[in-house]
C-alpha cells in the first residue's frame, strides 16, 4: 500500500504541474495535487490503471544504478 502511495503523489504532481493553468494560478495547482492525490489512494485500482501509460512511465519510480 505504501508503494500504491508513493504513485498516487507522483501521479497527482505530474498531471497537476501539466495543467495549463499551473504557472498562473500556483495556489490552485496545490489544490489540484491534493484532491487527485486523495482520490488516487482511495481507489487503487484506478491509480494502477495509469502506471506504465503516458502519464506516469513503469519505471518512474525505479531507483537509478
């Protein structure tokens, strides 16, 4: 669960941060994040749908070697 986490934080600023609105309305981004985040962790299954799409890459999270 802790990993399922770790993407929905991930997800939430990528998609939050490629909003076109982000730069003009910084407060707004904020309250984006948050509210895809929760959603996100409250249903998994959705979150794992966009792992390993175009919006957040498999391997985003691996570590480096």
């Amino acid at each position: 669960m802790a990993a399922l986490k770790v993407f929905a934080k991930a997800i939430s600023y990528r998609l939050a941060d490629e909003w076109d609105g982000a730069s003009e309305f910084p407060e707004d981004t904020i309250l984006l994040r948050k509210i895809l985040e929760k959603l996100l962790t409250e249903k998994p299954e959705d979150c794992k749908k966009l792992i390993g799409t175009g919006i957040i890459e498999e391997d985003y999270l691996e570590e480096l070697s």
